[in-house]
C-alpha cells in the first residue's frame, strides 16, 4: 500500500521512465549482443509476473509491465538496426583498383587531407562502402558527392580501440555501414561526373570555403565549425585547447547551434512582422514566425550533413517551437524523454556514445535544476534594480554551468579517461558569446553578402572567435585544468547514471536517495586501479 501510494503521488513522472527502460535494452545488447536474447526474454517475463502478483489496475503492475515492454523493445531496437545496417567488412589487407561513387567529402585541414566515402557497387572483392583518404595533390576539384572515380588504394579492416574502454571506431563503422578504410595510392581519375543531385552536401563544402576566406586570419575554421560543423580545418592546437578547456562542444553542431539558428529566425521574423499594424492585427505571428524558424532548423540540418546530434536538436528544436506557438511551457523533461524516444527508436546505437549521453545529460540538468523550489525562488522576477537583476543572472548562469560540468564530468571520464576541471567558468563566458554574439553576426554576414556588404560582420565574428581561443588556451594551461582517470569499471559508472536518474526524474523525497548512489559510482571511479604500464 505504501509503494502504491508512492507511485501514485509519481505518475507524472511515470512516462519519463519510457526511454530509459528502452535504453536499458539497447544497453543490454551492447555489452552482451543479440545472442543474449533468451536471457533478457526470460527477466522481462519474470518481471512481468512479479507485476501480475500486485492487484489488477495497480501503479506496481502497470509500472513492472511497462518496464518489461520498454526494455525488450529497445533490445529489439537495437538488434533490428544492426542487422538492417550489416554490411561485409573487409577481413584483411587489400590493395588493388577500383571504381567508388563518391558520397560524401570531408576536407581535413589540420591532417592536410581529404576524406572520401565511396560506394564501391558492384566490386565483390571489397564492402559496399569504404572510406579513401587523399592528399591534397590527388584530390581534384571535380571530386564531389555523385561523381565516380576510378583509383588504386590500400584498404584495412576498421580499427577497434587502441586502449581498453577507448574510442571504438570499428563499432561506429559499423552503423555507419563502412567496410574498410584506407589510403588512395598514385593518381586518381575521373570517370564521370556530379550529377547534381547531392545539392547539401555541395553547398556545405561551398560555405564552408567562404567562411574561411572571408573571415580574419586564425578564426576561419571555428567559424566554419560553428556553421557548417565542418571541424577539419581546425589546427590541432586550438582542438586540444577547446577540450582541455571544457568548450569542445561549441564546435559539434547541436542544441546550441540550433537554438542559436532558431531563436535568431523566430525573433527576425517576429519583428519584420510585428513592424506592419496590419499584418499583426490580421495573422498569427507566433505561428508564422515558428514555422518559418522550423523551415530553417530543418534546413540547417540538412546543410549540416544531418548527423545524428543534430538531428536530435531539431527535433528538439521543432518542439520547443509548437509549443511556443500553442502558448504552452517550452522546455520540460517531457520534452527531452520525447527527444531521447525519437533517437532511440530511429538511432539506437547513438545511445552508446558521448554525444547523446552529454547533451541530454546536460539538458536535464538544465531542466531539473531550475525546476528545484530553491532556485524558483532565486530566479523568479522580482522588482529590483537593474544591476541585482543582473547579477542574479550571472549568479544563476555560473551555478547551472557548475551544475552540467557536476554532471558531464563522470560522463567524459568514462568516455575519454579525462575532462576539463575549468569548463564551467570557461563556459559562462563561451556560451553567450557564442549564442547571442558570433553566430548572429555570422548569420547578418551571409544575409549581407548577398549585397556585398559582410565583411564588417566577419571581421565582428572573427574578434569574438579570437577571444574564445584565447580564453581556450588560457584556461587550457592552468595548473591541474585537466583530470584524467583510467578506465573505470562499468557498474561504477552504471551506479552514477542510476542515481542521476532517481534524483532527476523523480519528484517526492526518494529521489534523494539517488545523491548517495551518485557519490558511491563517483568514489569508485576515483579509485579505479591505474595501469602500472
């Protein structure tokens, strides 16, 4: 009686747990694969009865049952997609000719290289899709997504992690469906050219090249980055810099690049819009000017390459924007376990990696933070003067960034065996001026360039750019600014997550049974044995 009444006073809460029973299940079948089903099968029917012993109709059936549902679905997921991406990977060393349709072009300044995916049709001696990188005296200007090339190269298997709990790349290669990699040997030719038809992927490499012309000498490929998400041309110093320093994220094309999109959209939009009396007394402007920026997220993701983070933030995003236009609350946990479905049931294998983990991890946080009764009261509008106003602001800002970085970091030591202990600081700065600075100065220099007229707002950008790296380096330097740990052992980092979850998606005091369970994964990665080689 007692947990019934418990989850009654929780049944709000009960469809956040959605996602993350089907997240259970596709991380069930990473660490054990699909011959693992029986096993799973046989828990999720015992938990199933065990739901059957509570009363019918009871929170406790409905929960067990729901949990057993989810966490088989995911399994299914999960187990479904690799099997629908499986194509053959090459078993050893080859090298030899062949004729690849290209598919995508990524251009890799800092490695002074040039990547191409290329299909290879009908060649029974290798996988459909290899990835060919080339210097840049093979590479020609011709070579574009739909042109086929004739060329000779040296192929390899794709490469597991180099150390243990390291990046796997092969895993990624895998859903990415690519076979081999390797290296293009001697000239290459031309067999036919682009058709055309890969319009985005063209014009991204076309923007991505005005970007770094026209902006000042050094912020080019981060202000490529940050509109493109093209991060080749970033020199390998100022990489490191922006991860040492915590703003590595600026540079994927996310939630921040997509909030900055849209909200610049819906705010132009708004005001051209609200300028007319007539216009404003006759349409919806909210409508109009959601839609309009629900056009452009979709084609910013689209130009983007369409990858899967970003993806994410549009749908996100196109959200956020309806329920602006129905007068609802835009941002709710509800908002982001419905983003968090979309991906795991289209995209289950992202649920693996470090982006879907940190960006949702670090809007939840945003979200469960700032729905605590502490911080309502400290942020709630009050009549005050403009500098407490402001100030209150800033207080508020730096304690979320503490907050995400609380979060985040146990995240990125899991992943990357180190993290920035500076990024919070790094951020209250970044962020903003990232947001509200140079991606609309930037967006104002595309508009102006139509007439000619950019490259005020290039150079504008640019200044902001520098100021960044050179905050990135500074903070990059300071004593002890990165943490690194040792592989650490999975039910560790397991303990962290769980307990994340309880205190985050639950509302009563139990969740402050989730702190503890936190701590405890957080004490065990600390005292993760480190290698004496």
């Amino acid at each position: 009686m007692v947990i019934e009444n418990w989850l009654d006073r929780e049944r709000d809460q009960t469809p956040l747990w959605l996602p993350v029973g089907i997240g259970f299940g596709v991380a069930f079948w990473q660490f054990f694969g699909t011959s693992a089903w029986a096993g799973l099968a046989i828990a999720c029917a015992s938990l199933m009865l065990f739901g059957n012993l509570a009363p019918p109709y009871s929170r406790l059936r409905q929960l067990a049952h729901m949990a057993a549902v989810a966490i088989l679905l995911g399994f299914f997921l999960i187990a479904f997609r690799s099997t629908t991406v499986a194509q053959p990977v090459l078993g050893k060393i080859w090298i030899g000719e062949f004729y690849g349709q290209i598919e995508a072009v990524e251009k890799i300044s800092a490695r002074n290289v040039y990547r191409l995916r290329l299909a290879t049709g009908s060649n029974s001696d290798l996988p459909p899709f290899v990835r060919v990188n080339l210097s840049p005296e093979q590479y020609q200007d011709d070579f574009q997504p739909g042109a086929i090339i004739r060329l000779r190269a040296r192929l390899l298997p794709p490469a597991g992690p180099t150390l243990p709990g390291g990046y796997d790349f092969a895993r990624r290669a895998w859903f990415q469906q690519i076979g081999a990699t390797g290296t293009a040997l001697g000239e290459l030719q031309l067999f036919r050219k682009a058709d055309g038809s890969a319009w985005f992927a063209t014009q991204r490499t076309v923007l991505t090249e005005h970007i770094l012309v026209s902006m000042p000498q050094g912020s080019g490929p981060i202000g490529a980055a940050l509109v493109t998400g093209d991060q080749g041309h970033i020199s390998p110093a100022d990489a490191q810099a922006m991860r040492d320093s915590g703003l590595a994220h600026l540079l994927s094309i996310s939630g921040l690049h997509v909030t900055a999109v849209v909200g610049f959209i819906f705010i132009a939009v708004s005001r051209l819009l609200s300028l007319s009396s007539w216009l404003a007394l006759r349409i919806p402007i909210p409508v109009v000017a959601a839609g309009t920026a629900a056009l452009g997220a979709l084609g910013y993701t689209l130009l983007t390459g369409a990858e899967v983070p970003t993806v994410r933030s549009c749908i996100a995003a196109i959200l956020i924007l309806i329920a602006l236009a129905m007068g609802r609350e835009a941002l709710t946990l509800r908002l982001v376990a419905f983003g968090a479905l979309v991906v795991l049931i289209f995209w289950p294998e992202a649920m693996a990696g470090p982006s879907f983990q940190l960006s949702f991890a670090a809007v939840a946080t945003i979200v469960v933070m700032h729905d605590l009764s502490v911080v309502k009261r400290f942020t709630e509008r009050r009549d005050e003067s403009f500098f407490k106003k402001g100030a209150r602001a800033v207080v508020s800002l730096i304690l979320t960034g503490i907050a995400i970085e609380l979060v985040l970091t146990p995240i990125a030591l899991f992943h990357f065996h180190k993290a920035g202990l500076y990024g919070a600081l790094a951020n209250v700065v970044a962020i903003p001026m990232t947001t509200f600075i140079i991606m609309p100065l930037e967006a104002l220099a595309l508009v102006f360039d139509v007439v000619g007229l950019g490259q005020p707002f290039w150079w504008l950008a640019g200044q902001g750019i520098a100021a960044i790296l050179t905050l990135a380096h500074y903070v990059s330097g300071l004593p002890g600014a990165v943490t690194m740990l040792p592989e650490m052992p999975i039910w560790a980092f397991g303990a962290f997550v769980v307990g994340a979850l309880i205190f985050g998606l639950l509302t009563t005091s139990v969740r402050y049974s989730g702190v503890p369970l936190c701590l405890f994964g957080i004490f065990a990665m600390v005292m993760a044995p480190r290698p004496d080689i």
